[in-house]
C-alpha cells in the first residue's frame, strides 16, 4: 500500500497529528485498526505501528496520532517524509467495535492511546448514538488530546460520559459507580503499566475477559 504524507500539525507540546492520503485502491478500515510502517536503519529493518484516528468515510485521506519521540525511529520516518510518498502494510488489527452493537461500552485510555479511542467514538457519535458510551482518559493537562472534541460530544451527545483523569499511576482510579450498569464490551489501550492496572480494577469489578480488549502501546 502506498499513501502521501500531506502534513503534521502539532496538537501537544509531544504529539503530531499527521494526515495522508491513501494512493492503493480499495484501501479501507475499520475503527481501531491500525497500520505499520517497515523502516530501513541502517542494516536493520524496523517496524512501527499506529492506529488510525480518523473515520473510514474520510478517505482517501487519513489521520495517525503520534507521540514525538526524540530520534525515534517512527518519529523521523515521518517528519522527513511530509510531502512524499510512503509505503506501509495493509490494515491489521481486531481492537474493533462489536458487529452487533447492542449495549454500553466503555473506553479506557492513556496519553496517546487516545487515537483509537477518537475514530471509535466519533463513529458511534454520528452513526450509533442511542446507544451509551463512557470514556474514562487518562492525561497531563497539556496532553489532553482531542479535549475540544471530546467536550463537544460530552455536551451534545446525551449518552456519553466523559472523565478525565490526571497523568501518572498513583493519580488513576475507576469508580465502579462511573461504569454503566450493563456493558456489552470494554476497551483499555495505553502504555503497560496502565493497560496492566486498569484491568487489575477491572477484574476486581467482577468483569472478565470476555467483555474485555485490551492494546498494550
């Protein structure tokens, strides 16, 4: 698959929100998938994976959400290709909405993990809001992500409850009265030691792996 990097705009002192255009026909995706970039360095091939943050009626273009990491490899790879033409693998991942949605879900995200999360909600936002959706994110006040969006949809969307947590492990908590009482499915996606804590809580709960997906980035 081949697409263009058309440009980067920083949305946080530590991430960019770049947009690119498919060029390969019949390139398509479901919300919370993801696609990989296979990096050459030096004598090494390198592989780096981001979710789609946009929805699939945008297309041709696209959004990918990224962390800025000094002299990461992805990072660069990037930025050096703003204007160019890029070739990454096709679309993978099962970290999707249900087929049949049919009741409450939840969302719990951490810093970046949010760009899933955005494609996600802003989906059943305009396609299934009759049914309720919680999302429960954890951030630095100047890493709040998508906070414009998200405040919108809190107020329009009537089904839709939104906390936002302060950054760092001893900060984060989940209230079993913040949860709906009847969840078809809930997704957990950030960095390990989140993605390890929430589902300590949420095993505590009382909900199993069943009614879990979870995205270790």
């Amino acid at each position: 698959m081949r697409a263009k990097v058309i440009k980067a705009e920083n949305i946080s002192p530590t991430t960019k929100l770049f947009t690119l255009k498919t060029l390969s026909k019949g390139f398509s995706f479901l919300p919370g998938q993801f696609i990989s970039f296979s990096i050459k360095k030096e004598n090494n091939l390198a592989v780096r994976a981001y979710s789609f943050c946009s929805l699939p009626v945008e297309l041709p273009q696209f959004e990918l959400c990224v962390r800025q990491v000094r002299s990461g490899i992805g990072t660069t790879f990037l930025n050096e290709n703003i204007g160019k033409t890029v070739e990454f693998s096709g679309t993978q991942g099962d970290f999707i909405l249900p087929s049949n949605i049919k009741g409450d879900l939840v969302f719990l995200a951490a810093g970046v993990g949010i760009a899933p999360v955005r494609s996600q909600l802003r989906y059943l936002y305009e396609n299934r809001p009759e049914f309720g959706s919680t999302l429960i994110y954890q951030c630095r006040q100047d890493e709040y992500l998508f906070g414009g969006e998200l405040k919108k949809m809190a107020r329009s969307w009537r089904k839709f409850n939104l906390f936002i947590k302060p950054g760092g492990r001893k900060n984060f908590n989940i209230k079993k009265r913040d949860l709906p009482d009847t969840i078809q499915m809930i997704y957990v996606v950030g960095p390990p030691g989140f993605v390890n804590l929430s589902l300590e809580i949420l095993h505590g709960f009382g909900y199993d792996n069943q009614v879990i997906k979870f995205d270790i980035w």
